[in-house]
C-alpha cells in the first residue's frame, strides 16, 4: 500500500491534482459544461455513435479494455481503456444493458496518453465497450463482465 | 499385509471385475515401498492444497459427477472413475484407484483406511525434505478454514500446524473469510520470516496498490526459482465481500504477465505459480501467459494424477491440482541444467494414514490444540445407515441430509445449500459426531436464512449458479458446485445460453410461477443485511439446526439424492 499518495491527496493538495487532471482532459466532460444529451440517453452502440457525430464504428485490436471479468460489486466497477490508435480525440465508454448506455465519455487533447478509467455501475451481466474517436474515425473493442448474485463458491 | 486385508482387495477386484494378477497383489504387498519415489533433477517443489482445515486422517469420497464441456469435455479434470484411471494408466482395485476415484469407495475405504492427517503428512514431507535438500513446501491455500478446531481458534491451530510442517511459501482463499485484520495479523506476525503469504492479484480498492508480497525468489541447489502466489480471483463475490471491503482480487492477466517477466528478468530459471485459481481458470490462463513453467494449481479440489501440459505462444507450462482435504501432496521436480529445465518429473501421492506412521511432535501439536475441545468434538448425534459425502456438480448425500434437516426444521417446502467442494466422508454405520457436521458446515457466516423467493427470483438464483459452473469461458466460472436444492425438481442443460439453462422447475409436481412467493430456506448467505440479522441474534447457526435435528432422529436413513435431470450429458466422461 502507498501510504505516500494516501497522505498527498489527503493534505490538501488534491484541489491542485484534480485541477491539472481536468486541465488535461482526463476527467469525463460529463461532470462539466459540455453535455451530449443526445449520447447519454441512446440506448444502442450505434445511437451512441451516431450522436458522437459518426455512423458506424470498426472493430479495433489496439484499443484494451481492462475490467474484472465478473464484477466484485456491481455498484462500482472499474473500467479502464486504453488505446494505441493514432490522433485519439475521445474515449467513451458504454454499458449495453444500462438503461442509458453510454457511462462516460472522455476528450482526449493532443498530447494527451489516451489512457483512462473510471468506475461504473451495473445491473447485470453486460458487454462493455469502448468507442475511440481517432483522426476522425470511430473504432470499438467489446468485453464482457458479468455481475452475479455471489455466493456458493468453492 | 494382514489376511483380512487381502481378502478385502480380493473382493474389491472381483466386485470391480478386474482381472487378478500376482503383480497387484505384489504390489499391494509391498505397500511400505509406497513413498519411495527417487529424487529427480536439483528443483523440487512439494505442493499441498485446500486441506480444509483437517488436522486429523478422514474419509473423502471423489465425485462421481465432474462435468466438463467445450474445450474441457472428456479431459482432465472433468474425468470420473473408469475414465479417470484409463486416462491415467491407474489400474482399478488398486490403492491409487481408490485415492483418485469414487469406485467401491466403501469396500475401498475400510481396505486402505483413512486418508490424510497432518502428523502423517508431516512424516511423507520430511521423507521428501530429506531425499530432495532444498525442496520447497508450497501451500496453496484453504488452510484455515473446514473444521470446528480452525473456526473455534480462528484459524490458529492451522497456523500454528503449517509452521510446524514446514511450510515455505502460501497463497489463500477461504482465509480471507477469517477477515482482513485477521490475515494481516497472522501474514505479519505468525508466518514473519517463516512462511511467505504471496498474492499477486490482491490490491486496494482505492489505488489498486498491492496487498501482499507478489512473488519470491529463491535460490534452490544454485537455480534462482521464482514463486508466484494467486489469491482466489472471486473472494469477494464467492465469499462475502465485507470480510475485505478494501481489497479488491481478480484474475488480472497483465499483473500476472508483467511479474512473469520480472522474476525472469531478475535471473529466475524456473518459474511456477502457486495458484487458487480452479483448474479450469489455470489451464486457461497457461494458454495466455508466457514464462511460467509449472502451475500448482487447487480450490476446484481435483486429484489429478498427472501433470498437464499447455501450449503457449512463450513454450508449454505443467498444469496441476492436488485435490483436498490433506489428501494429496504433490512431488514436482525439474532438472535444470545450464540454465534450461532440461526434464521434470510430477507425482500426486496419495497421503495413507495406514502406511505413514505419525509424526510424533505434529501429532503431540494436534492432540494439544484439540484436547480443550475434544469432548465437543466427538459427541455423537446420530448414526448414518448409509455413506455420506459431498463433492459432485449435484446434490450428495451430506448436503442431502443438511436440506432435509433445513426443510423440517424451518416449516420450508424449499431449501438451498451452497455448492461447497470442501467436507469429509463418512461410511455407512459410522457415528456422526459433531465435529462431523463442523466439517460440513463450518465457516464464519454459517447462519441460517428464511426467505420469500418468488419463482422468478429462484429461477434467477438457479441460473446464476449454473452459469458459474458452467460458463463455456473458465474466465466466467467460480469453481464451486451446483447449489444444492431440497423440494424442487429442475432440469438442467449445461450447454444452453447464460440464462437459458433451467427449465421444468417443479414443486410436488407442479411447475413453479414465476410470480408466486415460495418459503426458502438457506446457509451461509454473503450479504451485510443476513450478517446483521445473525448478529442480532435472529438467525441460528446452520449447525445447530443440523445438530437438533440429528438427534431427533438417532438413526439416519439413506438420503434420496435430489439430483436434476441433466440434459447433453451423454458421452460425458465427467459422469459415471
């Protein structure tokens, strides 16, 4: 355990670490001003697609999902995407089964390590996705996670 | 060999109708011969898992239901008696086919004895300590937990027992369910310079920082071997998650990748991993990493008998799993030679308590840690006219007897019993005591449940399971067993979709509604709200209901198996 990063973001200095986070970008533009209605009510992949402003979205191998394959609880599940696609301009991310699917959508500015996570909740078993807009294109990877009641194990 | 012994073999061949030959009786004669296995190259790894808790030798029956499907169908570990031991080249009759199957299992059993038994056990690792210097006791967790003594001491009487058998290096899973303070405290005091607790995927919800030591390099004979520990990935969803709520596990494959390479790139020349993955996930997961070169695997408690080889884009890694109940020590060598293993060698021995003698300093530890509960332990209750046992995909009789007491007991017309792999066997005539049913029912959130479930919710509960067990992808599956069902009948077709895999639910006949309400009872449930409720004295322990019920009847009959019917298990060689 590092009781070092602990101790920092506990003294006060988190206001500064959270300044800079937003100020490169990392941080969901969804806590902030720029709101696509549109995005975070579809329902489908493609609806989410098509109100980021594309069609359709390629399959991709350079885009890494990394995700419990069965959530530890379901109210918090940690979902991290990281892409080495080229031009990366934004992340989001989309639980299938949600009743609203797109979870987060992050702006990637140049310069920027196309590298991000957060926590989401889900319901039930899903697939997740990750939708990367890069140099104008939109590409998707895809991994399940299952959320289960627990229990009667080993 | 005593005659009545060499009758009982004679009648246990001529019931399996094996051929007889002066070579097995031979063989069986020179049963002291039994541990001699010759040392084999300069690395040697001595593996034990998932004793449960079991100080003293037992009984313990192998499934006779292990199914196994997609790339698992008719391999190892989903094989069964007769497929087992031809897969195996284990002739039947013999003291291995008893170890390694549920074939004759009772004749069997009063033949060859108990099996397991930490003062034996001690006796065979030192035999090895001694033939192979250096070797390492590897232990892969289910240690603390599976018995009265160990619930009762909070695990102590285990710890206290690994450190006098000498073991070198840990990992864990139902330790976990003694608590986090717990583990800390014996990881950091108890074991400090004397046994390594290693996990190299648990790690703080917070910063996902490590909890415990992810691997350690040893220098055994002049090689630099590398160790890797794998916690349980599912503890916190198999086990209640409020015994850890700071840690987080998983199976974590980069982790794992990432520490692969590292001990590489420090010097080691034999990597191995001790894992509480389940053999599923570990043949799995052998495909996928690179660099690791033996996986001592547990928690799905599968004896095998053979050292599996697994391809992967970096070579072939050994895959094992050395069964449960301090049934099985595993023996792995490697001769490496300029840098390269060059050969190994695998056995899984079987632990005789008939033909190890006690070690007489383990067995004095285990006679001073009971001896305040020895009285307890061995009350009788009842006794049982026929075998009692657990493990199987299905209900066996223990978990049998456990839903009938529930039902009765609690006015239920249904009740559920998790699908635990851990629990002894008893043969029929035995006494059951009470340590007997401890070792079925111990853990530390054993509290009884009584719920309204409507049938959908159940078909929900039943469906959850099933997918847990069989998931085609081993990532998906927990390693547990179907849970046991009392009252209901259901039919079950492990191939389907998630979801799709139960069907023809019925209670006294009828098909259930999904919208009817259904008086359930149940064990060992894993949310906050059930602990709270046991701990305001609403809920008794599972135990005593077995406990009272037991003695209400003095005489325990055979149990009728209420077993599903199972769809696409023709052919299945993981079905008897």
């Amino acid at each position: 355990m590092n009781l070092q990063r602990r101790t920092t973001l506990k003294t006060g200095a988190s206001f500064a670490l959270i300044a800079a986070a937003v100020s490169a970008g990392v941080l969901p533009t969804s806590a902030f001003a720029q709101w696509n209605k549109n995005a975070f009510d579809a329902k489908t992949l493609n609806d989410v697609v098509k109100a980021m402003g594309g069609t359709t979205a390629e399959k991709s191998g350079d885009i890494a999902i990394t995700a419990p394959d069965i959530a530890e609880n379901g109210a918090v599940v940690p979902i991290a995407v990281a892409s080495k696609l080229a031009n990366v301009e934004s992340i989001a991310i989309l639980v299938e089964k949600n009743p609203n699917a797109l979870a987060a959508s992050f702006d990637i500015l140049a310069g920027t390590e196309a590298n991000v996570g957060t926590r989401v909740k889900m319901g039930q078993s899903s697939n997740v996705h990750a939708i990367v807009k890069a140099g104008g294109k939109y590409y998707v990877a895809t991994k399940e996670v299952k959320v289960t009641l627990g229990g009667c194990g080993g | 060999m005593h005659r009545r012994e060499f009758l009982n073999i004679l009648a246990i061949a001529a019931a399996s109708g094996a051929a007889l030959s002066s070579r097995d009786l031979w063989a069986a004669d020179r049963a002291t011969a039994f541990y001699d296995l010759p040392k084999f190259g300069n690395v040697h790894l001595l593996h034990m898992t998932d004793c449960h808790a079991q100080l003293k030798p037992i009984y313990f029956r192998e499934p006779s239901v292990n199914l196994g499907f997609g790339g698992a169908l008719n391999k190892a570990p989903h094989l069964v008696g007769e497929h087992l031991l031809k897969a195996f080249g284990v002739r039947r009759g013999t003291r291995e086919a008893h170890a390694f199957t549920f074939l004759d299992f009772e004749a069997a059993a009063k033949t060859y004895g108990k099996v397991g038994g930490f003062a034996h056990l001690a006796t065979l690792v030192k035999q090895l300590k001694a033939s192979r210097p250096g070797a390492l006791l590897l232990d892969g967790g289910d240690t603390w937990q599976g018995s009265a003594t160990a619930l009762w001491t909070k695990g102590q009487d285990m710890v206290d027992a690994c450190l006098a058998l000498g073991v070198d290096i840990m990992t864990g899973h139902w330790e976990f369910t003694q608590g986090a303070a717990r583990v800390k405290e014996i990881v950091e005091k108890d074991f400090s310079g004397k046994i390594e607790f290693l996990a190299n995927n648990v790690k703080t919800t917070d910063f996902e920082d490590l909890v415990f030591k992810p691997y350690t390099l040893r220098q055994m004979n002049g090689v630099p071997v590398a160790i890797i520990g794998q916690a349980f990935p599912y503890t916190p969803i198999a086990n209640p998650r409020y015994f850890t709520p700071d840690w987080s596990f998983g199976i974590r494959e980069e982790d794992m990748q990432k520490t692969v390479d590292e001990a590489r790139s420090k010097g080691a020349k034999v990597v191995a991993l001790l894992s509480h993955n389940g053999m599923d996930v570990d043949l799995k997961l052998a495909s996928r990493i690179r660099g690791i070169d033996a996986i001592l695997g547990g928690h799905t408690h599968d004896g095998v008998p053979g050292a599996i080889p697994v391809k992967n884009p970096g070579g072939t890694t050994l895959v094992t799993n050395a069964g449960s109940n301090g049934k099985f020590l595993g023996v792995l060598d490697f001769d490496v030679k300029n840098g390269q293993i060059a050969d190994f060698r695998y056995k899984l021995m079987p632990v005789f308590s008939r033909l190890l003698a006690a070690d007489s300093a383990m067995d004095a530890l285990i006679t001073k840690v009971r001896a305040p509960f020895e009285a307890k332990l061995n009350e009788p209750l009842a006794r049982t006219d026929a075998m009692l046992y657990r493990r199987g995909n299905f209900n066996g009789s223990f978990d049998q007897l456990i839903l009938d007491a529930l039902m009765e007991s609690k006015n239920c017309e249904i009740a559920f019993s998790p699908g635990f792999r851990w629990g002894t066997s008893l043969l029929s005539g035995q006494a059951i005591t009470r340590e007997h049913v401890m070792d079925q029912t111990a853990t530390t959130y054993s509290h009884t449940t009584v719920s309204e479930l409507t049938g959908g919710t159940i078909k929900t509960v039943l469906e959850d399971v099933a997918d847990n067990l069989f998931n085609p992808d081993p990532y998906y599956q927990q390693g547990g067993d179907m849970v046991r069902v009392g009252g209901l009948q259901y039919t079950i077709d492990p191939l389907a979709a998630q979801g799709k895999r139960i069907s023809d639910i019925r209670l006294g006949g009828q098909l259930i509604e999904a919208g009817k309400t259904y008086k359930v009872a149940g064990w060992a449930p894993v949310s906050e709200a059930a602990r709270d409720t046991a701990a305001a004295g609403k809920s008794e322990p599972v135990w005593d209901v077995v406990e009272t019920w037991l003695k209400s009847k003095k005489r325990i009959t055979a149990r009728r198996l209420n077993t599903p019917k199972i769809l696409n298990g023709g052919g299945n060689q993981g079905m008897a």
